[in-house]
C-alpha cells in the first residue's frame, strides 16, 4: 500500500488540482479579454454614435444654409467690375452726396498682391473717393458687407488740400471668383 501511495498522490490528487488551477486560469484570461474586448467595443460605439450625431447635425446646419450657399454661388458668378459698380452706386445713393464722390473705377488687367500668388481665379478693382472719413467709412462697410469676396489689397488715404474735412481715399481690392 505504501508503493503506490506516492502514484496517488501524484495523479489523484496533485495533477487533477493543476489541471483545474489551469482551467480557471484560462477561464480568469479568458474573461479578462472579453470585458476589455467589450468595454474596447462599447467605447468605440460611443466614439461612432458622437460622431453620426454630430454628422447630423452638421447635414441640418449645411441643409438650412443652402440658400445662402446658392445665394453666394450666384454672387461669385457675376462679373466683378460691373457688380462692384452697380453695389456703389447703390450705396452712393444712400449717402450725402456732399460727404462722398467718386473720382475713379479701374479694373487692373493682371493680377497682382494675394491673386498672384494663389492658384484661385481672382480679379483686381481699384476705386478712388473724395469724401469724408466717417461717410467713406460707412461705404467701404457697406460695399464690404454686400461682397464679401472682396479682400482689401490697398488703401491710401490723403487729405485734401484746400478743404480739412474732405479726404482723398485710394483702394485697390482682389475679388475672388468662382
């Protein structure tokens, strides 16, 4: 009986308790892995459903600002010199004609400051006023306002020599088209 106590311990006892220590250890790795793998899977859930909201909701914002998309395709479409000109002379009306006067339109036939440089189609506008500052201001504002495609390039401003409250202003502007 002593010769095979040893054969019994050994596999009755001792082999079957490092099997099992091994099958919960496989089975302790095993779960391990699934609740990262799921916790790895719910926070990538999260991540897409953030994002398919935010895409949502940047569909619904581009989706209410289509008229002004098709309002700006229709502004960069127009020839730039005459829309300058007809915008001007909308806004001179407006204006005392005693504080503002324009003295020049010209329309430089190369491109020159930002538009040489930039691969996008531009034109160059140079416009001269006579006028005062707050009233040449208000124009400026105004012409700005209506064309944002216009990127101011220059602008000179001289006093007039015999009258202290009228200023010569000179601006040359890129306007940026479709």
């Amino acid at each position: 009986m002593f010769l095979y106590r040893q054969t019994i311990i050994l596999f009755g006892i001792v082999v079957p308790m490092l099997a099992a220590a091994a099958v919960i250890g496989v089975s302790f790795m095993l779960k391990s892995k699934m609740v990262s793998s799921f916790n790895n899977k719910q926070s990538n859930y999260k991540t897409y459903e953030q994002g398919r909201i935010a895409g949502l909701e940047i569909e619904a914002q581009v989706t209410r600002q289509r008229q002004h998309l098709d309002r700006w395709n229709e502004s960069l479409a127009q020839e730039t010199a005459s829309a300058v000109a007809t915008n001007l002379r909308g806004i001179v009306e407006h204006l005392p004609s005693k504080e503002i006067q324009q003295t020049a339109f010209e329309r430089p036939s190369g491109s020159a400051g930002f538009a040489s440089v930039a691969a996008q189609k531009s034109s160059q506008v140079r416009i001269s006023f006579r006028g005062t500052y707050r009233t040449l201001q208000r124009a400026f504002l105004e012409l700005e306002t209506r064309m944002p495609q216009l990127q101011l390039q220059e602008l000179r401003m001289d006093p007039v020599t015999n009258q202290t409250s009228l200023m010569n202003f000179q601006v040359a502007y890129t306007a940026w088209e479709n």
